[in-house]
C-alpha cells in the first residue's frame, strides 16, 4: 500500500492537514484503485532551522 510524505514548512493548522488528507487519499484510492485504509500519509514540518537556500539557513536570513 502506498505511504506519502508531505514535507512542509511548520505552520499549516490541523484542520488543513486533516483537509489535504482526505484529498490525497482520495486521490490513490481513485487512481491507484487501493482502498483507503491502506493510504499512509506522514507529514513532516520543517522548523526554519531544519532547511535554507543559497547556503544559508532560513533562520538566519536577513528579513
């Protein structure tokens, strides 16, 4: 069965998350043809010192 990870800045509230859920399960149980129960999605909230660009952290950017 197909497990998702959404990876993401912190931030989105459960509501949204419970949201895009729904969606993405909807969308294998459609396309995939797997039935819900077997949908795994983990998502993974990045704090602004776990990423960065250009060679710098994005909490230490200037703003």
């Amino acid at each position: 069965m197909p497990v998702i990870t959404v990876q993401q800045i912190a931030g989105r509230s459960k509501q949204q998350k419970t949201e895009i859920m729904e969606k993405i399960t909807k969308a294998f149980v459609d396309v995939y043809d797997v039935p819900a129960e077997g949908v795994m999605i983990i998502f993974q909230d990045l704090q602004d010192e776990d990423w960065g660009r250009n060679g710098v952290l994005h909490s230490d950017r200037d703003n």
